[in-house]
C-alpha cells in the first residue's frame, strides 16, 4: 500500500465512518446488557432522602469550603469522566471519592488505578469524541463496570443526543446541561450575540455568507473592516475553521471548507491569545485564572493558529488586562444562566496588541483542554478545583459559598501560581508505524536536550521544578504517526512562553526532547496487508 494512501485513510477517516457506525451498532444490538436498574446507596450526611439516578439528597446544607471538601472525600456516589483519555480532568479523583476514568485509550499501561479501559477493542476510525464515547458506553465491558461499582453521574469532555440515551440506558445521569442547548451555544455566531447582548464586546465584525471574494469583500466593506480578514464557520476547532484572508487566491484555498455556512467576518488585529475558565453555580459565576494561549507554533502543530497549550501565571497580561478578563467572564455567565446554562465553561479573549482591549473569541461549554491547568493551580490546592464547584451543581446536595470573597481572593496573583502545559501534534509529512513511544510519568531534563524517564506517575501534582514534567502518553507503539496526529502532552511548573509569546529555550528543549524517543517505521510498499484500522487522531481530541 503507498504511503499516500494511507495518508488518505488516516486523515479522511470518514469515508469509512459509515461502515464502522454500522460495526458499532451491531455491536450495541448484540452486546448492550438490559438496562441496569440503580441500587440504592447510601447518603452523605445524618438525614437520607428520595434518590434519582442512584443519587440520594441529601437534606443537610454544606457551607463554606471545608463542608464542601469533605462531602466530596466522603462520597459515595460513582462519578466517571468518559472520553478518550483521562487528560482533561487527570487527578479529581484525588479530590473526589469513587470517581473513575473510562477511557479508549490506556495512557498508563494499566498502572493507573482509576482508569477503566475495555480489553477488548479494535481499532476503529472514529470521527469525534462524542462518537468515542458512545462507542464505550455501548461496550459490554463497560457496562459490567459500571453494573459492578454502581450507578450514578457522568461526565463528558463532548456529547450528543445518543450519548445522553446510552447514558440513560445504564442508569447514568448526565452532569451536564443538554447536548442541545451545548450545541447551540457552541456556534461562534451564536456566542458573538450573546455577549453583545452582555456587553463583552468580539473584535469588530459581522456575519454573512459569501461564496466569492467579491462578495466577502463586499459584506466586509459595508462593516468598514477593510480587505485583510479573518473568517471562522459556525463550529469546529479554531485552528482548523478560522481563515485568514486578504485576496482571491487565500479565498479561493478554503473556499469549500466555508460554502453554505453563516460566517464571522472580523477585522484582523495583532492578538495576544489567552483563556479563563469559570463555574455558573447557583450564587453565581465562579472564575478562574487568566491563561495565556499557545497557538500556531509550528515546532507543535501543523495547523496555523492552532491551539497547542497554555500558560498561566500571575504576570500573563496586564492587571487591567485580567482585571477586564474575569469582570467579563462574570457578565458572559450571568448571560449564559438566561440561557439555561449552569456548570461548567471557557471563554477565549483575544488581546489586542495594538489597543490593549480584550475581544471575546470564542466559547467552549464544557470541559476543555485548559482545564487541566486551571485544576492543578495554587487556587485549587488553597480551596478546590474548579470542577468540583461543577459537580455541586449535579450532586443533589445544598450548598452555601460566597461567590464574591472566592472571587477577590482567586484574583490576588499571591494565590496563581506558574504553570504550563503543550499538546504536541505530529508536525511532519512523514507517516510512520511507530515502534517506541515515550511512556506517561514523570520525565527530566538534564544539560543539553536529553530527557530521562524519572518514574510512574499518574499525574502532575509531584511535578517538583522546571527540571521535571509530566508526560501523559497518546500515541503509543502499534500505532501510527502522521501530520496532525496527537502524540502526547506535556505539563510542567514554570512558563513555556516568553512575555512577546515565543516559545522559551527550555520549551524547546521538551519538545526536541519528547519527539526523540519515538522510533518508528516508515510506511511504504513493504508493509503488509492487512493494515490495521487508522488510530483516531483526525480530529480535536482535547
């Protein structure tokens, strides 16, 4: 098989997805047990009450932190995070008692406790998270486990109608709002209007279709936004549905990816990316810490503009800066309570170099891939992360807390503490069948750019200097490397990025670091059929 070919397969994994959605729901008709009526468990606190899911409620209110850290240390009810990876949400389960990983990839080689992973999986071509994760809860495997350690709640990195249905089925509560009401929010048109409607203003803009650059100069000019544009389609990673255009020939290569679509035409600006994540609970928006982004750099990512990680500290941007930040960040989930929205949410800001303004980009209703450093930060060890304010929400139990004081005190950069993480992404043409692939834990730097395997780790929280990092393995020996394919991530203490937005020396040292212990293959005419299905890499997975 040419190399080409296989290139084709792995990045077009759609063109076999009806196949492999048909594998799938033969597989659910044949292995999905009957469904799993919920065993009653036993409350948190002295007086027990009605139970849904599983869930019993309990009439005792918790106030202030200290109740709310032992409520969760106390659990009894199941809580599992199903997705691809543990990534995401990787150590709540030191925080939360009885909550476990249900995962399609094995990170850890089984050494992680509290990761479930079915024995039995065949590489499949997958074309979304959401299509992962209804993929698992359909497995008899999984079902058994869940049977086993009980009922209870769920959470999701992303999910959909028939996520919610499987979730159902085996006696699963979803800690979510609606699959539908996420959708409808994660369209970029829809989160422009509503913080217009906050007054959290986007960089200047409007919405349209053009099927020409005749007619996408025309709808810009009639905003007076001039000829260089940046245009990004209703869904999709950024990275992969943001454009940058100022003639017919950059039009002309992106055209199919925009035709039918309601596009976001935006004055293009000199922006310093950046991320906060926050809570809507029932007193109010909690927020968390101002990131910054890393995005487009070519040593991680293939995709211009893409994003390849965070950075967070108590020195990113100005104070007026993250001072505006967490003030609009508040008004956006006032906004998106109106909506029917509570839990959890990440807003992206766009700083203009020029102006100093902060221009909302984009919204993410859901967990993302900054979670992970919003939840390891000095403000979640001073009180809690920030995802077990989510959780209170969907755990059936009052609660009391004063959104204001924990929101002046997380915004004292005395309690933010430096750290970072990047997403490495395959960024050569090579493809490859790999034959080593580093192995999660902790990893350290030396001198020059070796790197060393320290020991097992199924975290970063003993992460203890800039000398140390902690590696979660992706793509593993077996499976193959191509351009754009997710390899790994990396999480450390200190800045990867310097004050202008470069990447620092000791950030490319990791990388050059990491990408030397993979050996592999090159795919050509002497592998032999048949060729094992395409990992599921074509895709945003975090």
């Amino acid at each position: 098989m040419r190399a080409d070919r296989l290139i084709r397969r792995l990045a077009f994994a759609g063109a076999i997805a009806g196949a492999v959605g048909y594998a799938v729901r033969r597989f659910r008709d044949d292995a999905r047990p009957a469904r799993v009526e919920p065993p009653m468990r036993p409350t948190w606190g002295p007086e027990p009450g009605p139970t849904t899911f599983g869930v019993a409620k309990t009439h005792t209110t918790l106030r202030g932190i200290a109740e709310i850290r032992r409520f969760f240390r106390t659990n009894e009810i199941p809580v599992y995070f199903v997705s691809a990876t543990p990534f995401n949400l990787l150590g709540i389960d030191r925080w939360v008692r009885n909550f476990r990983f249900i995962n399609y990839h094995d990170c850890f080689d089984g050494f992680h406790p509290h990761v479930f992973v079915p024995e039995e999986r065949e590489p499949r071509a997958f074309e979304s998270i959401e299509e992962i994760c209804n993929y698992l809860l359909a497995h008899k495997e999984v079902a058994d486990y869940v049977r086993e350690r009980g009922t209870g709640k769920a959470a999701f990195l992303m999910f959909d109608e028939e996520t919610e249905g499987l979730a159902k089925e085996l006696g699963l509560e979803v800690a979510f709002p609606p699959a539908a009401l996420r959708h409808r929010l994660d369209s970029k048109i829809v989160t422009t209007d509503l913080g217009n409607d906050a007054g959290v203003p986007s960089v200047p803009n409007i919405m349209g279709r053009a099927a020409s650059w005749t007619e996408l100069k025309a709808l810009a000019s009639s905003a007076g936004l001039g000829t260089d544009l940046v245009v990004q389609t209703p869904y999709g990673d950024s990275g992969q549905t943001t454009f940058f255009i100022k003639n017919s020939k950059e039009f002309n290569k992106v055209k199919k990816k925009m035709e039918g679509q309601e596009l976001k035409v935006m004055r293009r600006i000199e922006p310093r990316e950046t991320a906060i994540e926050g809570v809507i609970t029932r007193h109010g928006t909690l927020v968390g810490p101002l990131m910054a982004e890393l995005t487009g750099f070519s040593e991680l990512t293939p995709y211009g503009g893409g994003w390849c990680g965070n950075d967070v500290g108590p020195s990113v941007l100005s104070e007026k800066q993250r001072t505006l930040a967490r003030e609009r960040t508040i008004a956006m989930g006032e906004r998106l309570r109106r909506e029917g929205y509570r839990g959890y949410f990440e807003l992206d800001f766009l700083a203009d170099a020029m102006t100093g303004e902060m221009w909302l980009g984009e919204l993410n209703p859901r967990v993302t891939g900054a979670s992970s450093i919003t939840n390891v930060t000095a403000v979640a060890y001073g009180d809690m992360p920030l995802f077990l304010f989510h959780l209170l929400e969907f755990m059936d139990v009052d609660y009391d807390i004063d959104v204001q004081e924990l929101n002046e005190r997380w915004a004292q950069p005395a309690n933010i503490d430096a750290w970072s993480q990047f997403i490495l992404k395959q960024t050569e043409e090579d493809t490859e069948l790999l034959t080593a692939a580093p192995a999660s834990g902790i990893w350290r730097t030396g001198d020059g750019s070796e790197i060393r395997f320290e020991r097992r780790e199924t975290d970063w929280h003993t992460v203890a200097d800039e000398s140390e990092a902690f590696y979660l393995r992706i793509a593993a020996a077996g499976g193959y490397r191509y351009r754009g394919a997710d390899l790994g991530i990396l999480v450390t203490r200190g800045r990867l990025m310097t004050g202008e937005h470069e990447l620092t020396d000791r950030a490319r040292r990791w990388i050059e670091g990491i990408k030397a212990q993979f050996t592999g293959i090159p795919v050509g005419d002497q592998i032999l059929e048949p060729l094992p299905a395409p990992e599921p890499f074509g895709f945003k997975m975090l």
